[in-house]
C-alpha cells in the first residue's frame, strides 16, 4: 500500500499496517457525504450559509 503525502510517500508491507490505514480510510469514506449533500454543503458556504 502506498500512502502519499506532502513531502513524498510511504510504502507499506506488514499486514498490521495496511489494515490500520484501510481502517482509517473506510471510516473517512463513511463518513463522507454523497456527491449531491457535497455539492449543496459548497454551495451554501459559498453563499454564507453555514451550519451550527
């Protein structure tokens, strides 16, 4: 698995360290929201509607 960031990349091979990081991307993928409530959540930060 290679993890990229903003000074270069890491790979990684141990078992133990791949599913760590997969763990945390599926819990960020989770926790995304979907193209449409994305596109709304922009659209009203752009106009300066925020949530409380």
């Amino acid at each position: 698995m290679l993890i990229d960031h903003l000074r270069g990349g890491v790979f990684l091979e141990d078992p133990e360290d791949v599913e760590a990081f997969a763990m945390a991307y599926d819990a960020v993928a989770d926790a995304a929201l979907d193209v449409d409530a994305s596109r709304e959540m922009i659209k009203n930060y752009l106009e300066g509607k925020t949530r409380d």
